[in-house]
C-alpha cells in the first residue's frame, strides 16, 4: 500500500514537473509577443511611425523647462505632469489632419505597471483592446487615448499604440547634431510656420525651406534654485539648392543688420496686440550671424530660457 501511494506521488510529482516545464517554454516562446521583443534592435526614433510632421526626442529631466510650456499634439506639457515626472526619456511624433492631432510616444522611465493595470481594469472609461501587433493595450474612448504601461515601458498614441518595423528614420543630417544635445528632431513641412514668423519680424523673405532639423543643448546649470535653466540650439533649414541656401544667408545676414534686438520690436509687438513675443523670437533667431552649410541655413540661437524655446517651437506648432 505504502509502495503504491509512492508510485502515485512521484508520478504527481513528474506530472507537475513536466507541466512546469510546458508551461514556462510557453511564456519563453518566441510567438508570444511582448514589447522587449517587439522593438528588439529598435530605439530612439525608430519606435515611432513614418510620415508625422514633427519629431522630438528629448532627455525629460534635463528640458523640463521647455516640456512644460510645450504645446504638443493638442496637449500641453502641464497636462502631461505626471506622465513626465516618471518619464526618464521620451520620443514621439505628431501628425497633423484637418480632423484632428494624431500622435505616438515612447518613454522610458520608472511606471506604476501593476498598479496602473488594477486603475485600468476597474475603470469603465479604459478598455483592452487586441493590437495589430498581436499584444494588448488599453483604449479610453473617452480620452481617445491607447496605452501600454509596464515598469519601464510607456506606449502612448491616438489609437494602438504599438508601431510596425521598420519605424522612422531620422534625417542624416541630425546625426552630427545629437551630440550632447538633451533635445533634438526635425520637421517636415516647416514652410508655413517659418514665413509667418519672418513676416511677423516684417522681413521681406520667404524661405523656401523643406525640413527643419534642430536640436538644444544645455547652457550650464543654474546658479540657484530661482535661476531659469538655459539653453541655446542650432536650427538646420535644408532648402533644394546651395544657391537657395546661400541667397537666404544674405538677405537674412542684410536683415539681421537692420534689426533693432534692444527693444523696439517689444513695443512694435505690444502696440501691434500680438500673441507672440517678436523680441524672444527675433533674439532666437538673430543673435547669432546665419551661416551656410551646403543646401542648409544653419542658425544657431542665443542663450535662451526653456520658456523661451518652448515659444520657438510653440510658433511653428500653431500654423
């Protein structure tokens, strides 16, 4: 009897054993679909899709001044607190339509994953969904919002969340400016934006620029806690030509002559009831000669606040 109640446990015991094994080659299979392996030998700008028409990537921590005052995608930075506070960095992309602002990001940082998926589950408002990429997000369609929330992980878009291969790439221009830099991109269709903004400066140029590739480095650290944090940036215009390029750096050069940084164009902009502060722009712009770079007008910006950046950017955003 004894005999027999050891052969049925050990055979308990093989059972369970082999079960275990099953069970884990299961959870280890290549089939089964997670993030890591998702985005396996992606990073950066890759995780985001192709086409949108602006691009950022950005150290969180070190641009909080220009996140916080950044309009993105129809949200504003200080919507975006808490989801900053966790993010160490971030990348995304927004596309523009007549109908609405779509948009991807990806974070890395340090996420509330098991508790967010217990706010999730007993929310009406958020529910899961399937992804083309086989794995689950959530959806609110109150907040039209789709989510992926781990530990480390942040997915983030109008819709699914997850972004097929091979993702975006960025112009090869950027590369020899993300060195050091805590922010960089570039836009796509900056034509409209830049004029407006030349022409608010009552400059009689039109640029006939193609892309914007920018990125912002940091300017030291604050000299107390109420110090602003400083930045400058270099803003990379790509036109079609060296020709183009070099006539822009001319007239911009004869303008830059003719342009009074010290406080005329602050009254002209207060007399004048306009939103955007022409000074900071014209400063921005002008504080430094242009210089040409091949096909690019290359500018390369004063010392500025991360207000003040967040309003450069703000300004191409708004047209």
């Amino acid at each position: 009897m004894v005999h027999q109640d050891r052969k049925k446990l050990r055979f308990k015991i093989i059972v369970s054993f082999v079960f275990l094994i099953i069970l884990a080659s299961c959870r280890s299979s290549p089939s089964v679909p997670t993030p890591e392996r998702f985005y396996q030998n992606r990073s950066g700008f890759a995780l985001l899709p192709e086409g949108g028409e602006l691009y950022i990537a950005a150290k969180v921590q070190s641009v909080r001044p220009i996140l916080d005052s950044l309009i993105f995608g129809g949200l504003s930075g200080a919507d975006l607190k808490n989801f900053l506070d966790m993010s160490d960095t971030l990348s995304a992309v927004v596309f523009q339509s007549a109908e609405e602002w779509r948009f991807y990001a990806a974070a890395q940082g340090r996420f509330p994953g098991t508790r967010s998926g217990l706010f999730f589950s007993a929310s009406r408002d958020w529910e899961r969904r399937d992804s083309a990429s086989g794995m689950q997000y959530w959806y609110s369609q109150q907040s039209r919002l789709g989510l992926y929330l781990s530990s480390r992980l942040a997915f983030i878009s109008h819709d699914d969340p997850f972004v097929a291969p091979p993702g975006a790439r960025a112009p090869e221009s950027l590369s020899s400016l993300e060195e050091n830099s805590v922010l960089s991109g570039w836009m796509t269709n900056p034509a409209q934006a830049i004029n407006s903004i030349i022409a608010e400066l009552e400059i009689p140029v039109e640029m006939p620029v193609e892309s914007l590739v920018f990125a912002v480095y940091p300017e030291g650290q604050p000299s107390s806690r109420n110090s602003e944090e400083l930045y400058s940036a270099v803003l990379r215009f790509e036109t079609q030509s060296s020709i183009q390029a070099a006539a822009l750096v001319i007239l911009l050069n004869l303008a830059r002559m003719g342009l009074d940084l010290s406080g005329s164009i602050e009254q002209e902009a207060a007399d004048m009831n306009i939103q955007m502060d022409i000074q900071t722009l014209a400063k921005i712009f002008f504080s430094n000669a242009p210089r040409q770079d091949g096909s690019a007008l290359v500018l390369t910006t004063g010392i500025v606040s991360g207000n003040e950046l967040a309003l450069l950017f703000n300004a191409f955003s708004v047209y």
